[in-house]
C-alpha cells in the first residue's frame, strides 16, 4: 500500500492544466501546420491549372505559398519544443505551490519531490521567489505568444471563406432554382480576393466550368484541409489561454497569495 499511495500522491500532484493544455497544443499545431501546409500546396495547383495560364501571373503568389511552407516548419518546431518547456514550468511551479498547501509532506515520494522541487526547508522563501521571477518571464512571454496567435488564427479563417463562397456559389450552379442569376454570371474570380493581379487572365472561372472545378478531388481536399488547419490554430489558441491561466494562478500564489485553490 506504500508503493500505491505514493504513486497516488504523485498523481496528485500532476500540472492537470499543463497536461491538457500541451495535448491540446500539441495536436493543434500538427493539425494547423500539417493541414495547412498541404492545403498550400493544393491551392497551387488549382490557380496553376485552372485560374492563371501566365506564370508571370502568379509567380509571386507561389513565393508567397512557399514563405508561409517556410514559417510553418519553423511554428511546428518551435511550438513542440515551447509546449514541453511549458510543460516542466508547469511541473516545476505546481510542485512549488502543492508544497505550499503542504501537499507533499505526507509520504516519501512527496517528501522526496518536494525537495527536488523546492530544494527541501532550507531556503524556501527565496526559492519561491526566484520560482515566482522565472514563472513570470513565461507569463509574458506566452501572453505575447497569445496575441499574436490570435492573428494567426484570424488570417486561418481567410481562405476558408474564400473557397467557401467558391463552393456556395457551385451549389447555386448546381441547383439553378435557389438563385435568379443566370449560371453563366455566377463566377469565382481570384482577382478579387487578392490572389492574382488583376492584369491575370483568365482570372475567373464562371458557370458549368467552375462547377467541375468544385467536383474536383483537389478542390474538395484543399477546402476540407483549411478547415482543419482553421480548427487546429483555434485548438492551440484554447491551449495557449489555458496555459496563461494556469500559469498566472500559480505566480498568483507564488508570489501573492501563498494559499487558494490549486491547478
């Protein structure tokens, strides 16, 4: 029963928040990365083949294509390598605050972790606050993380609604009775979000065309592929926010309260 009741009191004594804050950004940044990088790809293919016959036309986006493939390597590694130092902050800093409550002082495994933690009685104050400064600089630095993922996750939703008002306008082409247009005037213009000059020809593709464009395989993918990219930035937003709340409580205690409840 001594084996089991320290395993217990070392699960206890688990960051829950950190935990699930890291799965979570973890599988947000796979999904955001991998999806997105895929779905730039796909996006190529569909202006090179169908929008643009000019490669003047669309040289620049394809260098702007490959600079975000780019970026999304270095996010992906940044990100796995930043979750995992958020993961141990938050190991080492709930430790720091269960000792505080006095959470590990009941069992051998607790006493042996808080001195791994705390570095035992001796010197617990200025411990803690050197604890409490290093917390801080990670609160800073993740709430400046978050804001700017929080524009990352704005400019995800972008071509989403791009291809989606690709494909609503298909199913108005596909089921005439819904619009009063005639199928020739519905098009999806490329030019018009930006994507292509607007020198680029054709630029546009209208009517039955655009329709087969839509039932394409490439189509289908790259659309269901922003989706997904879309879902994985909000995904690590939700992660981020709970790491900032969690570690905001703990340099709470740390540093103010030193008793309240405990992540």
């Amino acid at each position: 029963m001594g084996l089991l009741e320290c395993c217990a009191r070392c699960l206890v004594g688990a960051p829950f928040a950190s935990l699930v804050a890291t799965g979570l950004c973890f599988f947000g940044v796979a999904l955001f990365c991998g999806c997105g990088h895929e779905a730039l790809t796909g996006t190529e293919k569909l202006i090179e083949t169908y929008f643009s016959k000019n490669y003047q036309d669309y040289e620049y986006l394809i260098n702007v294509i490959h600079a975000f493939q780019y970026v999304i390597y270095g996010t992906a590694s940044f990100f796995f390598l930043y979750g995992a130092l958020l993961l141990a902050e938050g190991f080492y800093t709930t430790g720091a605050v269960r000792q505080i409550f006095g959470d590990y002082k009941t069992t051998i495994c607790g006493k042996g972790l808080s001195a791994t933690v705390t570095g035992g009685q001796k010197g617990r104050g200025s411990r803690g606050q050197h604890q409490a400064h290093s917390l801080e600089r990670f609160v800073g630095i993740t709430y400046a993380l978050t804001v700017v993922w929080l524009l990352v996750f704005a400019c995800s939703a972008v071509p989403v609604y791009i291809y989606f008002n690709t494909w609503t306008t298909c199913q108005s082409i596909a089921f005439p009775s819904k619009t009063s247009a005639s199928i020739g005037s519905l098009c999806a213009d490329a030019r018009m979000y930006g994507v292509l000059p607007w020198n680029a020809f054709p630029g546009k593709v209208c009517g039955s065309n655009l329709l087969s464009i839509c039932k394409t395989a490439e189509f289908q993918m790259t659309f269901h592929l922003f989706i997904a990219a879309f879902v994985g930035a909000a995904a690590t937003l939700v992660s981020l926010l709970t790491f900032m709340i969690a570690a905001t409580y703990n340099f709470a205690v740390l540093k103010l309260m030193g008793r309240g409840t405990k992540f």
